[in-house]
C-alpha cells in the first residue's frame, strides 16, 4: 500500500504575490507598531487585479504541490499573513487597530496582537468560496485549513471575556460555520490548527476538545476532520534553541484525540523524533506524521524519509499512516520545498 502524502498548510509565497506574512523577518516593521497592518496596506497596493494575482498565486503553489507527488494539496495560505489573524479578519468581536501586547507561546516571545473587545461571532463566511477556486486547479482533493479556539485565544488580546473556555466556545461556533458551508459546498478534507494543545494540555483536556468538536458538529461523516498539533514554529529558519512544547504533550492527549470524533491528527516528528510508541496510542485516528522538518534548510533524504516512514509502520497500520511536512512550509524557499517535498513523495512510494 502506498501511503498518502499531505502538507500542512502555508507554502512561500510566490514573487508576484507581494503581500508580507510573519515568515518574513521584516513582517513586524521598523517599530513594531502594527504588524497586522502592514499586511493590509500591502494588499490595498496591489490594486483592482488583487483578486487575479492572489488566485494566480493560489495556481502556482497547488501545481507545485501536485507536480512534486502531493496527494492532498492545500492553497498554500497564499491570501493570508498568517493562518489565525486573517481568519480572525471576517469575524465580528476583534479590533486590527488598537493592538495589545501580550507574551506567547509560554513565554517564547512578545507580539502586538488585534484586541477581542465585543461577542465574537462569524460575520461573513469566506473559506468555501477560496475552496472552489482552490479546487479549480486540479483533481486533487484540496484541503482546507483554519485556526482553532485555542489557538485563537491566545494568539490574539482578550479584554472582553476573561474566560478562555467561554471564548473558544464562540470561537468554535464560529468556525462550524465555515466547516458546514465548506461541506456543503464539496470539500472533503478540513483541518483545524491547534499547535496551542501540545503547548497546554491541560486546557485542551478541560475544554479544548469540547470547543473542538463544537467546531466540528455536525461536519458529515464523508470529510476528513483533521487537527494538526505541531510543536511550535521558531522565529527563523536553523534556529535550534527555540523552546517547543513538551514531546510528552502528545502522550497526554492522545487517548482524548482518539476517543473524539477526529478522523486525523496531525504531529511532527522531523524536528525532533518522538517515541513511537505513541502511534500506538491512536487505535482509531489517522496519523499525519511529520517527516520533513520545515525551519531547517539542511534537506532530509529519500532514504532517511524512508527508513523513518518504515519505523513507524512497526507501529501503525499502513492504511491510518500518511506523510507530510512537519508543519507550514512559509519558511523555505520554492526550491527547498521542491527538494523536500519530492523526497518525500519518492519515500512514501517506496515504503511497502
């Protein structure tokens, strides 16, 4: 059997496609002042052919994908400064302009971030209208992505709620709109990114899960309900001292993973490997197993890949195991994700 091959999400951008994203060290500004504003200038320059730059762009990443062997292609995020704060863009509850500071990451870093100020609620649904362009460009099932509550929450300023759960509740409310309408309109493959439930597992056993499958309710049983769960992104590529979640995190939620209604969860293990064991935890789920490290430029082989991939079929059947990058892809250049993509499609083709 040939395992399936995935990306996560964010792929660079193309050259023509001159909207800043937080893979680029320059995305913040000279003084920090808006980070999130500087995206939007960026997209009011580009003029009344936005639409037709930004859907070329879409093209050119998804043809990449596809010619490197990618079974299930993503748009590469190619519209978005970042896959949470341009979701957090169509709803209602948050102010781009008075920004807040606020520690991330268990104290891995400081950013200016949007303010929650009001209710959060879905103001306009946008995510299946980009699916069908997407999809338009090729017969590949094209996957969907979109941040989770937690993620959301502490990934942006509340000063409203003061009650993360209450705000992931209307967060996930939120989002099941964009999951139905996505559903309706075709798409098979919906992920939700929560890199915050291995950086919390605690919250995301007290009410992470409960938000998630709020966020999924009702998602009919013919799409694949994805969550990635990475261990954290570094502020640049070949940084090795960027502090991640602790591996053991996986251990603590994989029982909770696998009793939910999720079809797939997505790990990393290129950065650093994880005991697996671990597969062994998911009965039930899919594994989307992270192969090639995504903030290293140093390029993995075929036959590491390979080897990899064979190790962790010791572990999971091969119909529940797929492979993909470890994370988003915005870090690398065009050639890099060639090479490390390609790779990777040779490997799960040789793997039996």
């Amino acid at each position: 059997m040939t395992i399936t091959t995935t990306v996560i999400g964010a792929y660079p951008k193309p050259e023509f496609v001159n909207l800043p994203d937080w893979f680029d060290p320059e995305f913040d500004g000279p003084d920090n002042a808006n980070p999130t504003g500087s995206w939007l200038r960026a997209l009011e320059a580009m003029g009344p052919d936005a639409e037709q730059t930004l859907q070329r762009g879409v093209r050119q990443v998804i043809e990449d994908q596809v010619s490197f062997g990618i079974d299930i292609p993503t748009d590469g995020e190619v519209r978005r400064e970042n896959y949470i704060h341009y979701h957090c863009r169509h709803l209602d509850g948050f102010d781009f302009n008075n920004l807040t500071a606020k520690v991330l990451r268990n104290g891995s870093y400081t950013a200016k971030l949007p303010t929650i100020t009001a209710t959060v609620k879905a103001r306009e649904y946008f995510l299946a209208e980009e699916w069908k362009i997407a999809q338009s460009f090729t017969d590949k099932d094209v996957k969907v992505t979109m941040p989770g509550p937690m993620t959301i929450t502490d990934t942006n300023a509340d000063v409203f709620y003061n009650d993360d759960a209450k705000l992931g509740a209307d967060l996930a409310d939120a989002l099941n709109k964009e999951v139905l309408s996505l559903a309706e309109a075709g798409c098979r493959h919906i992920q939700i990114d929560e890199p915050l439930f291995a950086r919390k597992p605690v919250q995301a056993l007290d009410y992470g899960f409960e938000n998630l499958e709020r966020a999924f309710h009702g998602c009919p049983d013919h799409v694949q309900r994805t969550v990635h769960m990475c261990c954290g992104y570094p502020d640049r590529i070949d940084r090795d001292d960027y502090p991640k979640a602790d591996p053991h995190a996986y251990f603590d939620l994989s029982e909770a993973m696998d009793r939910s209604s999720i079809n797939a969860v997505s790990i990393e293990d290129a950065h650093r490997n994880n005991d697996l064991s671990l597969l062994e935890k998911f009965q039930n789920t899919k594994v989307i197993f992270g192969v090639v490290a995504i903030a290293k430029s140093r390029i993995e082989t075929v036959e590491e890949i390979q080897a990899r991939l064979t190790q962790a079929l010791g572990h999971i059947d091969a119909d529940r195991l797929l492979a993909a990058p470890d994370c988003g892809l915005g870090f690398l250049s065009r050639q890099q994700c060639k090479q490390k993509l390609t790779n990777l499609c040779e490997a799960a083709r040789q793997v039996s």
